[in-house]
C-alpha cells in the first residue's frame, strides 16, 4: 500500500499548472479517478482552491462517485506520494478514466456523495480523513471533483488516497 495524488492538471514541469476554467452555472467534472476491476483505494484527502474574488458567491463542490459512469477528461497518470509506493498506480489513465477537465459528463444515474460544501472562491477549501475512517471506493468505480459556479471563476483541485 502507499499513497498516491491527482490533481486537476498535467504534472508542471517549467511552468505553473493551468487552472480549469468553470463556466457559471454549469456542473464540470474537474478531477476523476477511476478504479479498475483489480483494485480499490482509501480516501485520504482532497480540496479545491479558486482564483475569484472575496465578495463572490460560494461555488457547490462535490466528492462524489458515479458507479460506473465516466465523464470524458484529459488523460494522465497519478502521481506517488509515499516513498512506500509502488512505482505506478492501479488507477490508469485514460480519456474515460483517470484524468482531469471533463469534456462531457456522461449520463450520471446514481451517486455516493463522500463530501458537499459551499466552498468561497477566495478561501478554498481541503479535509484529511481521520485515521482508519477514510472513505473508500471500490473497485470499477469513478470518483469525481464536481464544481458548479454561479459566475466564471478558475479552479484547482486535487485527490490524495491510499491504495
């Protein structure tokens, strides 16, 4: 077992990452994880930050998994976190995978919500599950970072778990 993190971006090299723009009104998955059929993961930590202004209104962020159901995202790999790690992760990257900025939502019949807030723009937000009470998700199931802003505004998110 180690631990592993995503975040809502290609790894940076020489520059900063790019932010994901959300449009107003308009849920986007911006960060998924997906599970194979061969291994499961632990909830560890995730959060969302924004570039947006104090006196804007709250953005609705979700953790939340869609069974089955995978939005069409920017491929990339997980990144270690742990020195006890494996060298890869078992979440694999791929467009209907694991990956980042959906491009369409897919058609979501049925959620498990891990962790809703109003989140201000100009705070962010993050939570570390407490010891031996992390969430988990099993095995051929998609977790999602979802926001929905009432006005434009960029975002980072990011997921750290155990696997």
């Amino acid at each position: 077992m180690g631990l592993y993190q995503a975040m809502s971006a290609a790894v940076p090299t020489t520059a900063a990452p790019a932010k994901i723009t959300l449009t107003a009104a308009t849920i986007k998955t911006i960060l998924q994880v997906a599970t194979p059929s061969t291994a499961d993961l632990l909830l560890v930590a995730w959060g969302v930050s924004f570039d947006g202004a104090a006196a804007a209104a709250a953005v609705q962020c979700e953790l939340v998994t869609t069974g089955a159901v995978a939005a069409t995202v920017t491929s990339f790999t997980p990144q270690l976190y742990s020195a006890d790690a494996r060298s890869a992760s078992a979440m694999a990257g791929g467009t209907a995978l694991t990956g980042f900025n959906a491009s369409a939502e897919g058609t979501v019949t049925t959620t498990q919500h891990y962790d809703l807030q109003l989140v201000d723009p100009a705070v962010g937000y993050s939570y570390d599950w407490p010891l031996g009470r992390e969430g988990y998700v099993p095995v051929s199931t998609v977790l999602r970072i979802r926001c929905t802003a009432p006005a434009g505004v960029g975002v980072y998110g990011w997921v750290r778990w155990d696997e």
